[in-house]
C-alpha cells in the first residue's frame, strides 16, 4: 500500500509539472520565446514530464539512505512552493476578466453538489498520506521524543492544510469561469 501511496505521489506531480510548467509560460506570454518542443504542446508536454523525471526524480531517487528522503522533501516542497504561487499570481494577472468578476461568479454562480464533494474526497484523504516519511522524520529529530513528533506533525500538517485551501481557493476562483 505504501507503495502505491509513493508511486501516486510522483505521477500527480509529474502530471502537474508537466501541466503547470508551460500553462505558465504561455500566460506569462514567455512561451512564444522558447522552442516549439518545450511549448503547451502535447510534445511540449512530453519534454517537460522527461526533464521532471529524468532532471529532478532520477537524481534525488538514487541515494540508498532513508536520510536522503530529506533532499526530495525539499524539492517537492519547491515544487509545491511553485504550483502555490503560480495559482496565486494567476488568480490576480489572468487575462480575461477582473479578480473581482471571477470571485463573484466562483462565490454565487457555481454548483456545489454533495456528490462533487464525495468526488473530492480521494484527492483529500491522498493529499495526507505522510506516514511513509513519519519513521525517517523521527530519525532526523535532535530530542527524539512522541512530544516533539506530535509538535512537529502539527506544524507540518497546519501548513500543508493551509496551502491546500490557498490552491483551493485561489485556483477555484481563477478557473470558475474557464470554460476549459
């Protein structure tokens, strides 16, 4: 079960990635600048899931200490750094209508069903399935002790909480009216 956990975890990201990384580029108008193979594109999105893997999964992926999960943990952290931002600046810079019609239409104009939020409920449960990294972060704690772990778990999932209601919100509201 842990595996499939782990083995969820990179796909999501990688779709992500390879989802996020030129949208970016294209609402930022750099995309016209980079080369058609790097570009939103299918092919384009190709490229950039093979620079994720074979850039940043491969490289972290190969150390055989379980100590070294704290170096992946640091990039993901980046990488969720980055998708937070993104969705944040583009809630504020999308180009088709003002903030303040997205955020009307995502508050009056939307239909919020129970089933939807049924639908919702794998993505939620998967986006805490930390337990795997609970025995490396132990290892890693200087005073090991349960009051130092609960500490630590507290803080670590308050702002994981945090940041998925900010993608939530900000992401909802940035997309409420796309008709993609």
């Amino acid at each position: 079960c842990n595996i499939c956990t782990c083995m969820g975890f990179v796909i999501s990201y990688v779709v992500l990635f390879r989802d996020m990384v030129p949208y970016t580029f294209e609402v930022f108008q750099v995309s016209d600048n980079l080369p058609i193979w790097l570009q939103n594109t299918s092919s384009g999105k190709i490229s950039w899931a093979s620079i994720f893997c074979f850039g940043l999964l491969l490289p972290i992926s190969l150390p055989r200490k379980l100590t070294s999960l704290r170096f992946t943990t640091f990039v993901s952290f980046g990488i969720s750094l980055f998708i937070i931002l993104t969705i944040f600046s583009l809630c504020f810079t999308y180009p088709s209508q003002s903030f303040g019609e997205r955020a009307k239409y995502a508050a009056f104009e939307t239909n919020v069903s129970v089933w939807g939020i049924f639908n919702s409920l794998p993505l939620i449960i998967f986006s805490y399935m930390y337990q795997p990294n609970i025995p490396s972060i132990y290892h890693d704690l200087n005073l090991k002790n349960t009051k130092n772990l609960k500490k630590l778990l507290t803080v670590g999932t308050g702002i994981a909480t945090l940041s998925y209601i900010m993608c939530g919100m900000f992401g909802f509201i940035t997309f409420a009216m796309d008709p993609r």
